[in-house]
C-alpha cells in the first residue's frame, strides 16, 4: 500500500473512532473497529497495534472486551502462534447494544447514588428535588427501553 493509501487509510480510521466515540466506545475501540471494517478479513494484533499507533498489550486488553461484547472473534490461523480477529456481527447492531448498556448503567448508578442520598437527608426541599430527578432518570429509562425495540435499518435499503 502506498503512503497516499495509508494516510486515506488513517483518516477513514480516524475519522470512525470520533464516530464511535460519540456512540460510547472509546477512541481506540473505534479505531479497532474501522481498521476490521477496512481490512474485511482477519487481521492480527500485531497489525492492529500498527494500523492503530496503540501498543500491542492496549490491543490485546480493548480486544477482550470487544469480544466480551460479541462485536469481534478471535481466531488462530493453522500453526502460525499470532492471534487475529474479525468482525463477529453486525456493526450498527452492536454499537447500539453498547449505547443501551452503557445509558442503561448510567441510569442505574445514578438511580443507586440518589436513593442513598435520599436515606442522608431529612430536608423538605433536597427530598422534593431527588424526587423529581428520580422520576426524570425513570422517563429516561423508559425511553431508552423504547429505543432499545426499534429494528436498525437493513443494510440492503440503504441508497
């Protein structure tokens, strides 16, 4: 690959991770998931770590949790000692998984966390506003459940 190649190549993987970000990975789960899109085979760590500029041990450990997710697999290639990973599913799918879990642990903490400082408190004024943030953080919930039944869109009836 040519270096005008590599650096669309860097732009596409860049630009995807600020992409991802915004969904709830962090940057390099979002470089890791371009770099996969991009090169549409399994790839090794060694290449991932070059593709992305993160050490071979940061890969290693955002990889496991990708897996945990279900978003890639890992694989071994005949007698070769490397390991490579490939995208396991569809990728909206799981971005949108991520999202929910992470609102949805969010929503859950921050639920926890008032309830405690509800039982601190006997002031009128403190107990009337968790109250109210209680039952927002409950509508949140409410919706994000809502959004988590919607079907994505299919890849065929994009234009």
């Amino acid at each position: 690959m040519g270096k005008e190649e590599e650096a669309i190549e860097k732009k596409v993987i860049d630009t995807f991770a600020g992409v991802a970000g915004s969904l709830g990975y962090s940057d390099l789960h979002g470089k890791i998931l371009a770099a996969l899109l991009i090169a549409q085979e399994p790839i090794s760590l060694q290449e991932l770590a070059h593709k992305t500029n993160y050490s071979l041990s940061t890969i290693s450990l955002s990889i496991d949790l990708l897996e945990v997710l279900g978003v890639i697999k890992k694989l071994k290639k005949g007698s070769d000692r490397k390991v490579y990973v490939l995208l396991n599913a569809d990728l909206l799918d799981c971005l949108k998984k991520a999202v929910i879990a992470k609102l949805d642990t969010s929503i859950n903490t921050s639920l926890s966390d008032l309830q405690q400082e509800k039982q601190k408190t006997k002031n009128k004024k403190l107990l009337r506003t968790i109250g109210i943030l209680e039952r927002e953080i409950r509508r949140l919930h409410t919706f994000m459940d809502s959004v988590s039944k919607i079907d994505l869109p299919s890849k065929n009836n994009l234009h």
